[in-house]
C-alpha cells in the first residue's frame, strides 16, 4: 500500500460521508413534497448543498492532483482528519435533521448559513496551507518558478471564490445569498471545467 492509499483510504471515507449527508438532505427534502405538513424549501438550502459538493468534488481532486507529494504520517492523517472533518461537520448543518420541525428552509438556512460558510472557508484555507506545505517539503523536480497564465487563473478564481465566500458571511438579504451563492456555484463549475484543459 503506497503512503497516498493510505491517506486517502481516511480522506475518502470521510469525504463519501460528507458527501453522504449532503444528499441524505436533498433526499429528505425530495421526500416531504408527499407529506402532509407543507414545507417551503425556497433556493437558500438546496444552493448551499450544491455549493457543499462542488467544494467537496475540488477538494477530492485536490488530493488526487498531489498524490505523489503525500507521505503516510501523523501530521498529514490529521490534517487530513482535521480539514475533512470540517467538511463533514459543515456538511450536517446544511439540512434539518427532521425536515417536518422547519417550515420554512429559508430559516433554517439564516440560522446554520454562517456555521456552513465558515467551515468551508476553514476547510479551504487548511487545504491551501497544506498545499504550500506539501510543495515547500516536496518540490516536484520538473517543477517551474514562474506559473503559467492558465495556473494564474486558477488562482485567481480561487482568490474571487474565496472572497465570495467572505461576503456570504456578512450579507443578512436573502436576495443577495442567492445571487452569491449561484455566483460562487457558476465560477467552481466554470473554473472546475476550464482546469481540465490546464
């Protein structure tokens, strides 16, 4: 077992369970259009669901990029642990747990969006930090010093992401979540696709 399969048999599992959570939600949700109790689900949760899987779908391709550099000991298990574990604590606060007690999603969402918001930011930043560990420890040996214009890009979507995120963290308008969150799901879908061709 090389130390990568290692590392991500604990990243994977947690992962798929974060992953788990966020569509439990969404099936939760799917399953109160038959109950009896009307519910008004609204965009804020099912868009906050969304973006919590398009972050969890980065961050997986994040690991698989830095395969190579990854070693099997303590501090990458539990920076693993700790940055996934965020991921998976955020990914239980997105839906009620009992759909029934929250008539209105909207409200739910105005009371768990900072907590969500926050851990992803959290889990972002812990992996950028590992990131900048791993190529500080682990220079690839073809490695260049200057970053293309595409690699820049990248960043800088990244930069404009994470500062959407920020401002998710401040706005209280129901409006202007939804415009940010469709805004902040559009770039990780635009920037997701155009990294293949990086």
């Amino acid at each position: 077992m090389s130390p990568f399969e290692l590392v991500f048999a604990v990243y994977g599992l947690l992962l798929g369970l974060s992953i788990a959570e966020v569509l439990g939600g969404f099936s939760r949700t799917l399953k109160l259009k038959r109950g009896a109790r009307p519910v008004r689900i609204g965009w804020l949760t099912p868009l906050l669901g969304i973006l919590v899987v398009l972050d969890l779908t980065t961050f997986w391709l994040i690991a698989w990029e830095a395969r190579d550099q990854i070693s099997a000991n303590y501090l990458t298990l539990f920076g693993v642990l700790a940055i996934v574990g965020t991921y998976y604590l955020a990914a239980t606060l997105i839906f009620p747990e009992d759909p029934t007690e929250w008539p209105d999603f909207d409200e739910w969402y105005d009371k768990q969006n900072r907590m969500v918001i926050g851990g992803l930011l959290a889990a972002n930043v812990g992996s950028w930090i590992g990131q900048i560990g791993l190529e500080i420890s682990k220079p690839t040996p073809d490695a260049e010093l200057a970053m293309s214009d595409a690699e820049m890009v990248v960043v800088w979507a990244g930069v404009v992401v994470f500062a959407l995120l920020v401002a998710l963290l401040k706005v209280k308008s129901r409006k202007w979540n939804v415009a940010l969150l469709v805004t902040v799901i559009a770039l990780l879908l635009v920037f997701g696709i155009a990294e293949e061709f990086v």
